[in-house]
C-alpha cells in the first residue's frame, strides 16, 4: 500500500513525482488530486538532522531549523502553526499512518527518523479539515514497504562545526513480511555557547500484505534526546550586537529539556466484496523534563507554577473506517465513512528551579495535576466522477473534544483549579475538478476548518486568577481555493493554488510574563496568497525547481490585547491591518541541478520576507537570501560521498522567530556559513 511509482521522462535522469498519494483519505495521483499537495523524498547531499532538510520548496509551508534541539522545528503552512514557541500547533502531523499529534492539537516532529522514510506529503487547504482539529495543513511522513532485493544503508555525516550524525537504514522481506527499519544518531555543539544536544531515534515498520489490498502492519518507534541545552532566543540588542551569543540567563540557569518517547501502533486492512474495512491503534508515552530561565524573584507568587517542568503523557487512539465503490446516476462513486477517537493522560508537575543559592536544580514542588483530553470524531466522503471530464468530491466531519483538569496541588494561597470543558464543531468540505485537457487539471474548492485550545494555552487565564482559562473559544475557519495542475510533457509539472481563510476567534497571546503564557481570542483575520511550484529539465543533464510563495495575513477588525500581566481590562489595541506575527508576506526557493557521468551538484538560492515578531507588530526579523552548495560522487555503485556548503555567502540572519516571547528575546539566529562532508554505503541482498 502506497508505494511510490515513478514515472520515466524522455531522459532517464528526469525522475517526476510520486504517482501515489492518500492526501484526501483516498489513494490518487498527484494530479488527479483535488487540492494542493506536495511530496518530497530524501534530498541530494543533506546533513540528515533535520525533517525540515526534506521540507524545502514546498510552496505555503515554512520549515525553520531553529539551531535549539531543546524545542522543535518551527512549521507553519499558509500562517497556520507560527504562534507555537515549541513543538508544532495549528497542524496535524501522521507517521506512517499513526497520529503524531495529540487530541489537544499539540503536535512534534522529532520522533520523525530520517534514516527509515520515503518520502512526505504535504496537504494545504480546505482538505486538511478531513483529518479533524487543529488541521490548518496535513504533514505526513511514510517509511513505505520493505522489498526484495533487500538493502542494508549506513551513512554518516560530519560538519566543520563539530555537528554530526550515523545512521542505518534496512528495507527487506523477511518470512513473508516487509521490513523497514532505521536507527539515527546525531550530535551537535551548536554554534552558540549553551546549545549542544544529541538524540537518537528508531523506527522499525513491518507489513503482512494480502490478496485484494488485504493486509497489515505495526510500527515502533524510540525517542532519546536527553539534555538538549537551549541557548534562548536573543533581544534585538543583543542579536544586532552579535547573534553567535547566548543570553546570561540560558546559562545562569542551565536551560535544557530531556525527551523520551515510545510509540507503538497497527493497521489492519480487509475487503469484504465491493467494501474494505481498514482499523488503526495505537499508544505511547513521552515523558519531558525542561528547566527553565524563570528568575527566582518571580516564582514567590503563590500562583506561579515554578521553573522546571514534568510532563508525562500517555497518549492512545484509533480509527475504524470503510471504503467503498457503487454508482451514482450511472457514474463511478468512491465512498468513505468511519469514526475515529484519541485519548490523552497528562500528569504535569512544576516545581522551583532553584534550592537555597544553587539555581538550575529541582526544587519544590508548585504544580500538580492530571490532564486528560478526549476526543471522538466521525467522517464521511465521497467522490463522483459524473462526467467524463468533471469530478465532485465531498466530505463532512464532526468533531468533539473535552477537556478535564483535576488539581492535585492545593495551598492557602493557590486554590483547586480543576475544570472541565468540551469543544464541538461540524467541519464540511467540497472540491469540483474539471479535467480541461489531458494534461491540464483544475479544482475548486471551500470547506471549514477549527482549531482548539491546547492544553498549555487552557492553563492560564490573563487576569492572573486560578483556573483553567475557559473563556478561550476554539478558532473557525472558512477555506477558499482554486488551483491548476499542468503536466504539458514528460519531466515538466506546474501546479498553481490561489487561496483565502477567514478565522473567526484566532487565537493569540494575551499576557506573557514570568514564564507563563496565557492566551485570548482575537476578533477576525485573513489569510489569502498565491503558491506556485514548477519543475522542469533543462536538456538531458540538468533541471530546474522552483517553489514560491505569496502571503497576505492581517488582522481583519480591531481588537485589544492586554500591554502586561495580569490582565483585566486588555487596554492594548491591535489595528485592522495588522500583519500577523511570524508570517513572511512571501518566501521562495529556486534549485538547480545537474549531472554528468559519477557526479551530482546542486546549488540553491532560498529567500524569506520580513517578519513581525509580535502582534503589536513593534518590532521585525529582517527578511534574508541565503545560497546553498552541493556535490554528490558516486564512488561506486554502492558508495556515495557529498560535500555541501549551506548559507555559502555567510549571511547574519534571524533563522526563526519566538512570537509574543515575554522577555523580548524574539530572535533566534540562523546558523553561519557551515561546510558538511557525508558518506553512505548501501549493501544489497
């Protein structure tokens, strides 16, 4: 099941795109695919750190490689996901078909392991409300299926900085079943003082596949990062100073978070005649400890929930679905329908980050609670081809999400908090595609979207008080796009997407001080933008990428926010017109490659706009261009060597932003020029 095919150019060195793809829940080709998508494969001549190394030049999606192994890749599809200061919001994220984001709408990457995956597709648009809350964009990783002739890979890779990483990869048939398997290590010093980490990282895939689309599979996969340091953001004096320095306060206080995470998940396919039933499972525990920069001074109010947290949270879930196909006047008609549910089991504690004069060491405690999320959707489409050339495809979801608090730390001057609430909204979908030649497809469609608090963003109310913050309501969305695809020849694509969003009740930060974030909801906003990404070989030996992105999200209507904390009356007023923080008005990525006999080069130029930093919009990371290098011999045909210079002009730059930070430290600094030397060896069997 969703194997990549590929298709031959006239040349065979021009490889097109995958042919496959389950974008809308349903198995189609990239082009017979009603929406925007996007697949990416391993890149030529890359590090293997980082998820985002794969990211690069998908139009309306934004991968920054923040340099802090203590948080996450910041990713952010059409604005959706660039209020998150860690780990990923606003986005739903799957591996290998097993949810990677929690019922709240929390999502991470860093269990994502390179040395395993095939590819990753990438949804934009009104489609995404088929996978449920917090779906502003689907990002989906697969390690695909294990094959014979089986192949063994090891690799490694090594950087004049100090940074580096091994791995090994397996894809084979053993005892009738497919194996798929990769183990990754990586080590890196940083180059600012206070931000060396390591992690390392395991997924093993195993599938059983039957006659008909039969089959099945179990996937585990291991986290490891223990003690990632996290250097901080920088305040605009500090960055324009010198952006390889590192705050005195990551140090004072020795800031770093551990990771530990195991997963383990299933599916599970039969036909049934003219219907298949397909079920998923799965469940898994990640546990996080994280010290952070909260001044002593601060944490004597009674209601301040310290400077180190403990987080532990099993999370477990499933999904029951059929698919089926009949007629409809007389016309082919695909049909889904199904019910999935998730489940979340917090226990977080907080306590002081300082015992007498030592600081950067666990203390008392000041928090503890359980947190528990539920949630229960169920989901409906179709798809009708009603003509030879015209097709509608429709679907309509229904979600529920509660949550509950129970306060277990109580004192005379921190009351019990415990709460519940529940979230519930109808998210319906449709796209019209018409096939106007044989090479050229065009679609429109609308659908809506929502997004709930998570459970960070529940914990605080503005005003100070005790209490989950339950005046937050979830975000609306209303989702509008047009798009062509056009593939005139072998080896040539173009697909073009132009988009609108209006939000209802975004949500945004209200008060951010002494370590704790609270959050509000806004009146209205708009995202609208054009996305454009093309592929095209230059004669036999070369080709040309390029990806870019036009973005226009403001505020909408007017509306207060709070000018400090605690807050009762927001007195701060956040204008119509207001660019929203962290969102480049437009970014871009053009790629050359070429190739002759052993060799392989590349060099790539990639760009992004300026951006706010908060959403007064007082203050700006400046926008950047940046060229990257690479070569790529292949020794053998079984051994490969690359050399790759990133950021080869050396250029200062803000390579992420912390929105809203309450400190000011906004910044965080893209790293400088950097040289990578790597090996892999492949065996065959």
């Amino acid at each position: 099941m969703n194997l990549v095919h590929w298709v031959l150019a006239a040349s065979e060195v021009v490889a097109l795109e995958p042919v496959t793809v389950t974008a809308t829940r349903r198995e189609s080709s990239v082009f017979e695919t009603p929406a925007a998508v996007s697949v990416r494969t391993a890149p030529e001549a890359a590090p293997g750190l980082n998820l985002s190394e794969w990211l690069g030049g998908v139009p309306g999606l934004l991968a920054r490689d923040r340099q802090n192994y203590a948080q996450d890749t910041q990713v952010s599809i059409r604005g959706f996901g660039t209020r998150a200061s860690f780990g990923i919001r606003g986005l739903r994220v799957i591996i290998d078909g097993i949810p990677a984001t929690q019922p709240d709408g929390q999502s991470q990457l860093s269990h994502a392991n390179l040395a395993s995956a095939e590819r990753v597709e990438v949804l934009r648009g009104p489609f995404s409300a088929l996978y449920g809350n917090s779906s502003g964009g689907v990002l989906q990783v697969f390690s695909g299926d294990g094959l014979a002739p089986g192949e063994a890979r090891v690799g490694a890779a090594a950087s004049d900085s100090g940074d580096w990483r091994v791995s090994a990869g397996l894809r084979t048939r053993w005892r009738g079943a497919g194996v798929v398997a990769g183990l990754s290590h990586l080590r890196v010093d940083g180059f600012r003082p206070h931000s060396a980490a390591e992690r390392t990282s395991f997924n093993a895939r195993l599938h059983w596949p039957g006659e008909g689309g039969d089959g099945a599979a179990l996937v585990f996969n291991h986290l490891d990062a223990p003690d990632a340091q996290d250097p901080l953001g920088l305040d605009r004096a500090q960055f324009d100073a010198d952006p390889s320095q590192t705050t005195p306060q990551a140090q004072t206080f020795n800031t770093r978070k551990s990771v530990s995470q195991s997963q383990l998940g299933g599916t599970w396919q039969r036909a049934f005649g003219a219907v298949r039933l397909q079920a998923m499972a799965y469940a898994g525990q990640r546990d996080i400890e994280q010290y952070l920069a909260i001044p002593v001074g601060v944490q004597g109010n009674p209601l301040q929930s310290g400077g180190v947290v403990d987080l532990g949270s099993g999370f477990f879930g499933g999904e029951l679905r059929l698919d089926g196909e009949t007629t409809l006047g007389g016309r082919a008609l695909q049909w889904t329908a199904g019910a999935g549910w998730e489940g979340l089991a917090q226990q977080r504690r907080g306590f002081e980050n300082f015992v007498g004069t030592q600081l950067g060491v666990r203390g008392r405690l000041r928090r503890d609670e359980r947190n528990d999320v539920a949630a229960f959707d169920q989901f409906a489409q179709a798809d009708w081809r009603f003509a030879d050339d015209w097709s509608l495809l429709a679907g309509l979801r229904h979600s529920r999400v509660r949550f509950r608090s129970d306060d277990r730390y109580v004192t005379a001057g921190n009351p019990d908090d415990s709460g519940t609430v529940d979230f519930e909204r109808y998210t319906p979908v449709m796209a019209l595609q018409w096939r106007a030649q044989a090479t050229l497809n065009l679609h429109a469609s609308v659908g809506s979207g929502f997004e709930t608090p998570t459970l960070v963003e529940l914990a605080y109310r503005p005003d100070g008080g005790s209490g989950l913050n339950l005046d937050l309501r979830p975000a609306r969305s209303r989702n509008l796009e047009l798009g062509m695809k056009w593939r005139p020849r072998p080896g040539f694509s173009a697909d073009l997407a132009v988009f609108r969003t209006a939000t209802r009740d975004e949500l945004v930060v209200a008060t951010n001080a002494g370590g704790r974030a609270s959050y509000a909801n806004a009146a209205r906003t708009r995202r609208q933008g054009v996305e454009l990404e093309v592929a095209a070989p230059l004669g036999e030996a070369m080709s040309l990428q390029l990806a870019w992105t036009g973005l226009d999200a403001t505020m909408r209507q007017d509306y207060f926010a709070c000018a400090g904390a605690p807050c009762t009356v927001p007195t701060q007023r956040i204008a119509r017109g207001t660019r929203l923080a962290g969102v480049p008005r437009s970014q871009g990525r053009l790629r050359w490659d070429g190739w002759r006999g052993d060799w392989r080069g590349f060099a790539e130029v990639r760009g992004v706009s300026a951006v706010t930093v908060n959403d007064a919009g007082s203050d700006r990371a400046a926008g950047y261009g940046l060229l990257d290098l690479g070569v790529t011999w292949s020794a053998t045909p079984r051994l490969d060597a690359f050399l790759r210079l990133d950021n080869a002009l050396d250029r200062r730059h803000a390579g992420s932003v912390i929105t809203n930070d309450g400190n000011g430290r906004y910044f965080e600094p893209g790293a400088p020029r950097t040289l990578w030397l790597g090996l892999d060896f492949r065996a065959v069997n």
